[in-house]
C-alpha cells in the first residue's frame, strides 16, 4: 500500500460514492489505474465494503448505548450466536479490563433497551452507559496524517 | 420517510457504492425516483454521507482500544479541541456513568497508545480497555427489521 | 396542555388540597373551567393522583436507604412481585449502570433493613446506601420555571 | 399519633383531595373530629404539606435520573445553593457510600441532563444512572400494614 | 445513666480494674454506692464485661486484617456458625454498601490469612484489606466529652 | 510467655477484673506468682492496659460505622492529629487496598455522622459502611485454642 | 548471611553468570571461599537458581498482561494445575483485595490473550490489565544498598 | 532466531550458569557454536543478561506486593525518576484500565511498606494488593513448547 492508495482512501473516507473518474482527477492517475488499485485493495481485504452514514435518531432511534457484558463461560456460544443475529447490535468487540464485551446498540426508546437488558443478562452481569451526546461521529482514520 | 426509502438505506448500508440504476432495479422504482429520493434524504440530513469500510489492522493501526475520560470540567473546552483535531480519535461521545467520555481510538502499537494516554491524562483520570477481538464489526442497523 | 394548565399543576404542587375556588382566584378562570382542565388531566393521565407529604422520622420509619440491586435473571419475575407487595419499598425503578434495579426503602431501624437485606439478596447482589440528611425533599417540577 | 390517625393518613396517602366528610365517614369519626386531628398532624409536622403526582414525561420530562455526587469540601455551600435553587433537582440527599450526595433529576433530554452535567461536575465527580423504567412509583408508607 | 455514671464508665475505661475504692475516691462517692451504681450497669447490660487489651503481635499475631464478604444467601447460617466458632475471626457486622460482612481478623502469618481466605471464600466474594499500622487502638468512647 | 501466661491472658480477656488469688486457683500458681507473670507481661507491652466492654447503643451512640479515607499525602499530619483528638474515632488504621486509613466511629445519630462526614472528607474522599448488625463482638483471640 | 554474602549476591544480580574467580577478585575473597559460599546459599535456599533475562518482544511475544482472578472456591485445584502447567502464566500470586490470584502472561498477540482469557474465566471473574510499556524491568533487589 | 537458539535459551532459563560445554553437548554442537549464538543473541539484544533466583523472604525481605498508581499528568517526569532510583521498586509498568503503571516491590514489613505508600501517594492515588503467597515463580517462558 504506497502513498496513492492511501490518497485513495482518504477520498474514499470523505464520500464512499466518489467516482472513479473523480478520484483519478484528484490523485493524478487514469480511472483504470484507480480501478485496479481499489479493486486489489478490496481483493487484499483492506477494503472490506462500503456504507452510507445515517442519522440514528433521524431514522427513529433515539437511544444509543455502549454495554458492558461480562459473559458467563458457560453462555459463551449462545452469546455470540445472539449477538450476531440480533438486529440492535450494531457493533461487539472483546476486551480487556473486567468486563468481556462490549456492545454498541442502537434502540427507539430506553424502554426497548429496558427489554433488551433483560434479555442479555442472562448471559452475565452488565454495566449501561446510554450516550448523552456524540463529540465526534465514527469515521476512518485519516492515513494522509502525518503526525498519527 | 416510508418503506421504500428504508429499503434503499438497506442497499446503501449493504453497498454504499451501488448505483442509482442498481438500486432502482431492486426497489421497483425509476432511477431517477431513487436518485430523488436520496437527495431528499441527505438533504433532511437522514444520510450524513458515504464512507467505506476498512480493514484497520491491514492498514498498519494494530491497536484499538475504548477510553474512558473523567474529563475535570475547567479543562472541557481544551478536550474538546483536542478530541476533535486529533486524528487517532475516531470517535467521541458523553455518557452516564462514572465517566464523563468514551473514546474510540486507532494506534499503530499500544507504545503510541502509551504516549496518547499521557497526553490524555491530563484532562483528568482515564481507564483504557483494548480490543482483543472483534465480534461484530460496526454497521447500521437494518431498518426493514421486523424485530428491533 | 397550556399556560393555565401548568399554572394549575403548580398550584396543587404546592398545596394538593386547594379547592376549585382557590384556584379559580389565581389563575383567573371561573371555578367550573378549573375543575374541566383538572378533570381533563387526570383523564390525560397528567396527575395521576394526590397525596399527602409525611414526615417519615415522625411517623417512627427513622432508617431511609438506596439500594441497587443486581437481579438475576431467572429471579426477575419473582422479584418483580415481592417489589410490588412489599411495603416498605416506596420506590422501584430499572437503572443504567452496574445495577438492574434501584429501590428507595424504608425501615424503623437499622436491623430492620438488615432483615429486608437477608431477604432481598437472594434476587441477586446489592449496594445500600443509607440516607444521613435530606436536603431537598422530594417534589414536583415547577413547570412555569422558564430555565428548566 | 393513633390507629385512627395512621388510617386517615392512609386515606390521604391514596387520594390527597379526599374531603373531611368522606374521611369521617370512612373511618367512623365527626368531620369536625377529623379536621381536628388532621390539624394537630399538620402542627407536629407528621403531615408536611400536599401534592398532586404527575406522570413526569407526560408533563414534557423525559429523562429522570439519579446522579451520585462526590463533591469537593470547599465546594460545598456552593453546591447546597446551587441545588436548592435548580428546578430539575427534584430530590436530594446526603448518603453514605463512595459518594457525597445523591440527587434525582428530571430532564426533557438527554442533552439537557448532559448539560447539567457539565454544570454539576464542577463540584466533583459524579456517576448517573438513567431511569429505564418505573416498576414502582413515589408512594407512601402504608402505616396500617401490619409486617412494616 | 447520669453525670456520676459516665465518671465511672471514663474511669473504668481507661483502666478496667480500678478498685471500688480508688473510683470511689475519683468521683466522691462511697465504695458500696460505687458498687451498687457498676453492678446496676452490668445488670442492665450497660457494661457487658471487662477484658485485657493484648499487643496483638507481641502474642505471636503478626497480620490484623478486615475481610469484606458478600456471603450469598444459600450460605448466610452457615456462615454465622463458621464465624462463631472461628477462633481468628475477633469482631463481625453486618454493613451497608456493596458487601454482607466485615471481619476483623487476626492470622500468625500472610500464608495463614492465605488457608483462611480459601475457607471463607465458599461462602462468597471477599475483598481484603491488611492493616499496614494502627493509628489509634480500640478503645471506648469518652463519654464525659462534652463534645461528642 | 508459656502456657500459664497464656491461660492467665484467657481468664482475664473473658473477664479483666479477676482477682489475682481467682486467677492463681484457676492456674494453680501462687497468687504473688500469678501477680508477677502479670506485671512481667504489662512491662513487656504484651498486656497493655484493661478496659470495660460498654453496649454502644445502650450509652446513647446508635451509630457505627467503618469510614475508609483516601487521605491526601498533604493533609497527612493534619488528620493524624485531628484522629487522634476526635473523641468519636474509636479506632483507626492505616490499610492495604485503594484508601489510606479506616477507621471506626460512634455517634448519636446519622446527623451526627453526616458532620463529621463533612469535616473529614476535606482530607481526602471517604467510603462509609454503616454497622446493620453485630454478628461477634470486638474480643481477644484465644491463645489456648490449639487450631489458629 | 553476611556483608560478603550480599557483595556476592549483588554481583550475580548484576551477572548471573560471573564466574567465581571474577566474584574472588571483586570481594576480596579466594575462589574456594567464594564458591563454598555461593553453594551455602544453594543448600539455605537463598539462592533459588540461575537465569537468562529475555527481550520477550524479541523472542516473539508482543503481548504482556496482569490478569486478576476471582477464582471460585470449588475450582481451585483445577485452576493450580491449570496454572502450573499453562506455558504462557510465567508468574502467579495469591493476593489480598478483591480478587484471589493474579497471573503475568505472556502471548504472541491479543488473539492468543483472548482464547486463553475464554478458557481462565471458567475459573471465575477477570480483569486484564496489558502492558504498554516497561518503565523498570523484573530485576533483584540491590542487598548493598543502605536505605531499603 | 532457529530451533537451536530457542533449544539454548530453554537451557539457560532452566540455568544461566551452564556452560557453554554442557550446553554445547546439549544441542549437539560445538561450543564455539553455542559461544557465537549467544553472543549473537546478546548483540541482537534477545538475551538482556543472566540473573540469580533469590528467595526474598529468606534474604530479609518479607513483603511482596503490588502497587498500582493513578499518577498525576503533572508529576509523570518525577515519578519516573523516582521509580528508577527506589531500590524496593522491582519492577514498573504503564498498563491499560485504570491505572497508570503498576509497581511490584519488595520490602522487610508491612511498616516500611506504609511508609513507601506514603511517599508514594503524592503521586497520585494508589491501590495496594499484598502477595500472600506465590503459586508460580517468575520464570521464562519455554520456546520450545509447541503450544504457546
């Protein structure tokens, strides 16, 4: 991955929708040459799709939450089988610390998440924080920064 | 917003990338019906923007890891600049709980996180879980979902 | 619900027993349209009842306490019912946090809400925290505040 | 403070509005009778005043919350003013525990609370927990139980 | 209990086999009055014994520690008899907060505390602080302070 | 120290006051023997003074509680002074875990504690566990017993 | 153990692998009297054995972590054997606190810290901490020095 | 680094005083062999010295325990210089969760431990876990296991 693929990226990031015709004009290659890189970097698995960027509370749901579980050793398969499968978990990661995972959900009122904890917790103890307000939306990392 | 326009989110949020045509061919509308649709929705700001998805261990960031920030209130206006400039945050919210912000954040190798964690610090008191692996990457939730 | 209404609700925040009349004096309406918008709340489900404030060290409950409770799961139904018959539990809410329940108690003395404990624990863990001072009892909102 | 005061306390403790003649009549007394004692509890301070209960998100508040407070000594006269003038603390009270004090809040949205919160930690730290939902809401003690 | 009691009980705290005579000459009394007033006292369980304070290492008792337990509910009377029994177990209270029971024990050795623990542990989690130095040793309150 | 002066040491941590002769029947020693064991034990520190076990509760101090301290290390001298002349401190250590200091104090009422609450938290943040119950009372190990 | 004795221990600390006629002439000592006194130390068990320091990075092990068990009490002997044979726990301790052992491990990446992390929490609750960076490496206290 | 180099560093860490025969007739090479080979990992920086395995307890040194600290931003350069000169610190590390770095020391009782915490909590806050008994030594890992 050279300096022009991450240009690539970098544009990429900003609008996934640019075309290639577009990208070849910013970067200074033909739109085949853009086309064979961006298809190497998505037969190489850097990239892996893309997406468009809601508004959740635009699109109906209001309550954001990051959920600590700390799964029962037992419960570890049903665990994943039920977070892969349920539709608000829109994020689940393993981690270090007490807890291990830690899920981002997305639901249309605290009741529904009321409902949800319920049903999570019995795979093991949780801790909820809901999101009050959001600093900095989630975006790609800028590869083009020099200082990172 | 009805259930066509949920059904072309879907699309985007499976392929941020396809094409108008594409689009109207699996919904049952014109495509410029689509493309009017999709302006209506980036302009109500229901669609944010397109990115694409990459793969954060393929391009060099080792590292990911969720920090909680005590941030003291006399430095709030100061960690919010940080927080914003800088580029390995990728993301930011407040939230109930004992901490006052949740950062996502990229690193190359956790002595980078090290060096951050200093920086960080002297907002006020912090505590760092790493990712150890990934269950389920971040996605949007599906609005044609019956269930959620 | 308008300006009169609220300043109604205002009203019977400070004294639940003011009558019709009393009211009509101070908002400026006939003593029939009052008793209307009253009656049209409580149809509303706006008030949902009345009640008088006791000094609960007066009336001998001398031990107030926070508990937090970590119900297990196949305990909830259970748990559920004991809240509800229990009566020394004034106050049950499901919480965000490390906890799934948060109960406000009252006991005549310590050794009391030592035997509720023994009881109360088989649901599943808990934090106590007893109240040493009161400084702002509980009530309603001011919904003529203009700041809040 | 008798079985005949604990059951007109029972009585206002259900519905605050209830009238001298239909207390006298529940409970076998002159309305005279009764307006007397009732009195006398009032001039004891048993009974503290009366309220009417709202159903708080009907009213427009959303969010409740119970935020524990670890405030700061120096910080303190400021913090007891500050809470007593607030319009959205709605309770509070010194506790035993980790923290200082424990307040219930009530808010039209979690940007509110987050607002608040930035307000708040100026005194010292604080951790919040959301109210998801209500099993139980603000009563009274029945005096008249038997087990209390 | 009055002024000439709280005398005796000072003296006697500070030396717990002062004769009746030497008390009766320190509050100006005569020695059966004195031993009518201490036999009352022990009588109304106001004085529940007299004991020796020992310097807990100079006996061989190197390591004093509290052990916090929340002893789960199936467990709570067998956990009562073991600490009854339990001869290292020197002091026991049921408290609020996140635990059951403290213990003050005292152990020979770090590895004793270490088979006690192990014991204990079966009745539930156990958090475990060790007594680094001692401040102020055990000793009664003085009840003659007119400023308690 | 043998095992006489530990059978000395059982007798008068089950009841100080023993006179020497009942202590030298129980021991079979002569009773200036007995004294002189006793008097080598006071001057070698190993018994270090006699005290009266008082019921708290009974000599109007209704509240205990253990308070950990997270002293800050320039308030140290200045808490170590005011320990040792606050008459309610009963107790006080320097412990293992996240607080510097615990300590054990009576007072007359959670009011009482609430104040003194407010003074010490100006050393550092505190945690307080109120006592609920007393499983076993503040006593000496047994020094004959053959298991610890 | 004498001042030569920790001369000599402070040199293997330095250089395990010294040889004796190195250690003779720094200690002033022949080279008989030197090993007759190092195979002392052997016998009294002072001297534990010989070792390599790794760069454990170097030798492919990027991950350093402190994992803190709550082991529970009827899996105990499973967890010492599993501990004892376990490759990558290079050091266990039993601890006082909240948890009952804490682990040091070492793995290739945080992949491996998480298979393993799913197979020691069937032994109870854990919190990993990972290393970020070694400020002072593992390394034998300094005997010569005057202060410790 | 091969098969041979790893079988090496295993005879080593099993003894760092074997010699360069012994380990030579090991392998199955020459010692000039083996002396080269390790040089070389010396030079590469895979073999940071040879140690000796002290018995703590035996050389004076009864107390084991970890330390963890929340070090202030502002007092990081201090603490570090300090860390580096204290001979009782053994060993220090920056770590994730909540803490900053995490200190294992060794020193003759639990009294000149509190006097170290004393120094060290101007720092910033600690919290102490003393080691009540080692289940595993420090060791290194062994290369040549094929499971790790």
């Amino acid at each position: 991955m050279d300096k022009l693929d991450k240009e690539i990226l970098k544009i990429l990031s900003q609008n996934g929708r640019t075309s290639f015709k577009q990208i070849s004009e910013a970067v200074g290659l033909t739109s085949p040459a853009v086309k064979t890189r961006i298809e190497k970097m998505e037969k190489d698995n850097i990239i892996k799709g893309y997406s468009v960027n809601l508004d959740n509370k635009a699109v109906g749901f209001m309550v954001t939450a990051f959920i600590s579980v700390a799964v029962e050793t037992a419960a570890r398969d049903e665990f994943y089988s039920y977070v892969q499968t349920c539709p608000n978990v829109i994020e689940c990661h393993g981690i270090t610390g007490h807890y291990f995972a830690l899920l981002k959900v997305l639901f249309k009122s605290t009741m529904d998440l009321d409902n949800f904890l319920n049903k999570i917790q019995k795979f093991g103890e949780t801790s909820t924080n809901i999101v009050l307000s959001t600093y900095k939306e989630p975006h790609n990392i800028n590869l083009m920064d020099e200082e990172i």
